[in-house]
C-alpha cells in the first residue's frame, strides 16, 4: 500500500555557490512509497489507487522517492554493494582488462560498456570524481563489422558487456538481481499509468502507441535497460573543479538506485531551483527518480529533477543505479491526455529512446 509520510521540518543544505541567504526550511525527506500492491496480483484495486495516487504527488513535487515493498532481500542489495566494493579495490590493471574501447576502434569496443576510471566520464564538460561500470541490455544479434582491424569493431552500444572476471561470482548474482530489478521496474511503471489517470484497457488488442494506463508497460517489455556500478573516492577539491558526479538528470524512464550508506553524497534539487536536499539512504529502500523519456511521455507534468553527488565522507563509496529504461525502439512522444493537461501543446517532439541514448553516449553524457 502506498504511504507518503508527513515530512518533518529541519534546515536543509543550501546550494553552495549561493550568495543568497538559505530558504525558509522545509522538507527532511523524499516520500516514501511501497510498490507492493503492483506486484501482488491479488491486492485490491483501492490498494493500488492509494499507492498510484502517492505516485503521482511524489512525481509531480520531487521527481524522487523512496521505495520499499519491492520484494529484493537486504541480504541481496548487501551482495551487490559488496561484490562492486570488491570490483573497485582490485589493482587498475585488473579493472583495465574491462576497459571501455572507442566503438569502431580495432580494439573491439562500442562506446558504452565496459569500465572507466576516475575522471573519464564527464557530465556537462566537468570531469566527475568516480569510476564505474557499465552493463547494458544484450544486443540482439550483435555483428563485428570485420575489416577495421583487430579482430573487428562494433558499433555503438552494440558489443557484447564486459563482466569483471573477479569476483568470480559478481556476473551471475547481478544477471540473477537485474531480472528481480525488472519486475519491479515494470510494476512502477504499471503503477505510473495507473497514477497518470491514462484510462484502462479496452480489451481490443492495443499496440506500442495505444496511449492506456498500460502505455509505459508495453514500451518497456524489452527495456534497454542499463546498470552501473560507481566507485567514489572522497572528493577533496573544490567544487568548481568538478563534482563527485556532476548536476544531471537522468535520460531515460525510471532509475532505481542502491547505494552504500553514506550519508550526505547523493543531493536533489528541490522545485525553488536552489535548495539540495541530501536522499541519504534507507536501509532496504530504493531511491527511485524519473528521467527524461517520463517527462517526455507527460509533457512536462513530471519533471525528471536534476541531482547530483558530492562525497566528502572518508569511506570510499559505492552505489548500483539500475536504469529501467524504455524499449530501444520505443517512440517516446508526449501523450494526448498529457499534453490537454498542461495547456494543450506538446512541448517536446517524439523520437526512438534508442536515438536519444545514441546521442548521449556520443557526447559522453
Ligand atoms: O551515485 C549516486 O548516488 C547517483 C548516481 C547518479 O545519479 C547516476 O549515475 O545517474
Ligand atoms: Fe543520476
């Protein structure tokens, strides 16, 4: 059952380039929803409206909260955290036989997958202070285009994932934990429909562009889904020099993110545009947020809201954002019942999700 618990009152963290005096204070603590009514088949449908109705206050004032409810043991996102740990503290050389390669280069790469040390990714030109892994949905009948050298090269995004060798057990505890993620990520999905007020199936047959509550759920049945795994050393330059992850939104549907305790690293830019509010983590809890295509599909109802991640504790810091994403040839276009709700003209121009990651893949995010 859905739940969004009255938000308590304490000073906030305040944007740090602000020469302005902080806000009023307001709010502690994202909302806190349990999905598990959109995973039981026998809860009731008031069950399900409750839930989906803190969805869409949730989306519609944060773009963020948590979840509970989703049915992954904490003994498992304790797994996970400690299998990426044990990734990130093997010697570089060990890390660099996973290397993210050009795609097209003779060595084999294609431009996303693999890892890349501290400093490499960049988000808006600035340089981010972590190193990560990337894994991707497989490429259907992936091709090396021979030729180019090498053994041949792949095109964007379409080599096979590159598994840490070590530890030996990492590739099929996550193979085992993305497909517990994607149940879930479908059954948000379900339930954004649901709180989108999209209309129920009509029982004729519906495809890819029937714009019913089950919109988001057909779109995503082959989700081009993404898992990242990022390692953060404490940073201890000034923030002009670049953040431990730098201000962004996420691009694509739902993010689903597990992070190691720390406190204070992950920070969300409240509506007043100047307010960061730290989601500290929750034992057992998801930090959900929507990304772009969601804003997309709503017109801009719910805004995917930009975060960041500053990590000045002294531990070295690990999360595992999984991106439950839309199919790759999803045409994601703003919906007719979302754009009569806000004003009547589509604010955004549809195209494929496999176009738009394309292109942020090639700008390097
Ligand atoms: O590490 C985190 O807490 C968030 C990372 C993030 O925002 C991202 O990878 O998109
Ligand atoms: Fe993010």
């Amino acid at each position: 059952m859905g739940s969004q618990p009255e938000p308590a009152m304490e000073t906030h963290q305040s944007n740090p380039n602000d020469t302005q005096p902080a806000p009023i204070p307001q709010i502690t603590s994202l909302p806190l929803i349990d999905i598990s009514s959109f995973l039981d088949p026998h809860s009731s449908p008031s069950a399900r409206q409750l839930t989906a109705s803190s969805i869409n206050s949730a989306c519609i004032n944060y773009g963020f909260f948590y979840l509970t409810g989703h049915g992954i043991p904490t003994s498992k996102l304790d797994q996970i955290i400690m299998l990426a740990r044990h990734f990130f503290a093997s010697p570089l050389f060990v890390k660099n036989k996973i290397r993210r390669r050009e795609a097209g280069s003779s060595e084999g790469g294609d431009g996303a997958r693999g890892y890349q040390g501290i400093g490499e990714n960049l988000t808006q030109g600035r340089r981010d202070i972590h190193e990560a892994v990337d894994l991707y949905r497989e490429w259907d009948h992936a091709v090396k285009t021979p030729g180019a050298g090498g053994e041949g090269t792949y095109r964007t995004l379409q080599g096979p994932n590159l598994w840490p060798a070590e530890p030996e057990e990492l590739k099929d505890v996550y193979l085992e934990y993305i497909d517990q993620l994607q149940d879930v990520g479908r059954a948000l999905v379900r339930a954004m429909g649901v709180a989108l007020d999209l209309g129920t199936p009509t029982g004729e047959p519906a495809d890819k562009e029937t714009e019913d509550e089950d919109v988001f759920v057909r779109n995503t049945d082959r989700s081009f889904w993404v898992m990242r795994m990022i390692g953060y050393p404490r940073l201890e330059t000034p923030i002009e020099d670049g953040l431990s992850c730098g201000e962004h939104t996420d691009y694509g549907c739902v993010t689903l993110l597990l992070a190691d305790p720390t406190p204070g690293a992950l920070q969300v830019l409240l509506k007043d545009g100047r307010t960061w509010l730290p989601a500290d983590p929750i034992p057992g809890a998801f930090v959900v947020n929507i990304g772009d295509m969601i804003e997309r599909w709503t017109n801009g109802l719910w805004k995917s809201t930009r975060h960041r991640v500053v990590h000045r504790g002294d531990e070295y810091r690990v999360s595992v954002p999984f991106f439950f994403e839309p199919n790759f040839e999803a045409v994601v276009r703003p919906l007719g019942k979302c754009v009569e709700r806000t004003g009547g003209k589509a604010v955004y121009e549809g195209s494929t999700y496999g176009r738009h990651l394309a292109a942020k893949v090639d700008s390097n995010f």
